[in-house]
C-alpha cells in the first residue's frame, strides 16, 4: 500500500514538473518572437536567444511580482483605502475632499465650479 502512495506521489510530481517545463518552454518563445519581431525594428536593438528570452521572463516575473494571483500591478493599499471611503459619512467625505483641494494647490475659493 505505501509503495503505491509513494508510485503516485512520484508520478505526480513528475507530471507537475513536465507542465512546468511546457509552460516555462511555451512563454520563453512567446518572449522570444515577440522580441526579436518588435524589439530590433523600433529600438534597433539585437535578436536574443532561446535561453536570454527565458531568462528576460524570469527576470520580468521577479521584478513585477508574477503568479500572484494574476494581480501584477495590484497595490495592497488599495483596497483598504476603497473599504474606508466607504465607511465614511457624506459630511467627512466632504471634509476630505477640501483637505485634498488645499493640499493640491486649490483653495476653497478657487475651487472650480461644476458644469451642468
């Protein structure tokens, strides 16, 4: 029985690692004929290789924070700045927006009016 489990696990970690491989092999290309179409002809810049396109995603993957729940340019902040907008009254959302017109260089007085 512990030698089946043991069979499977292997299998399957197996299994992970050639989709792993496919997919890592299948954004490289698309890395690499993207670049080598684009890249020569609008900035001038050389063709790259097999190897230099996986090692740009990589690269890209670790600098913009990839596989993170498909949320690359995701700002944690934002979210609990929407929650506590919402939890605001009418009279301190006003309040908060005249703070912001002072601080952005609008007085009160010079504020714009609303067209309508």
């Amino acid at each position: 029985m512990k030698r089946n489990w043991k069979v499977k696990g292997f299998e399957m970690a197996l299994l992970v690692m050639i989709v792993l491989l496919i997919v890592i092999a299948g954004f490289g290309q698309a890395v690499l004929q993207l670049w080598n179409w684009l890249m020569p002809n609008i900035f001038g810049l050389r063709p790259i290789s097999f190897w230099q396109a996986v090692g740009l995603l990589a690269l890209s993957w670790i600098l913009f924070g990839g596989f993170r729940g498909g949320r690359i340019f995701a700002r944690p902040w934002q979210h609990s700045l929407r929650e506590r907008w919402e939890r605001m009254t009418p009279e301190e959302r006003e309040k908060f927006r005249v703070g912001m017109r002072g601080r952005c260089g609008q007085s009160e007085e010079r504020a714009p009016e609303p067209k309508g």
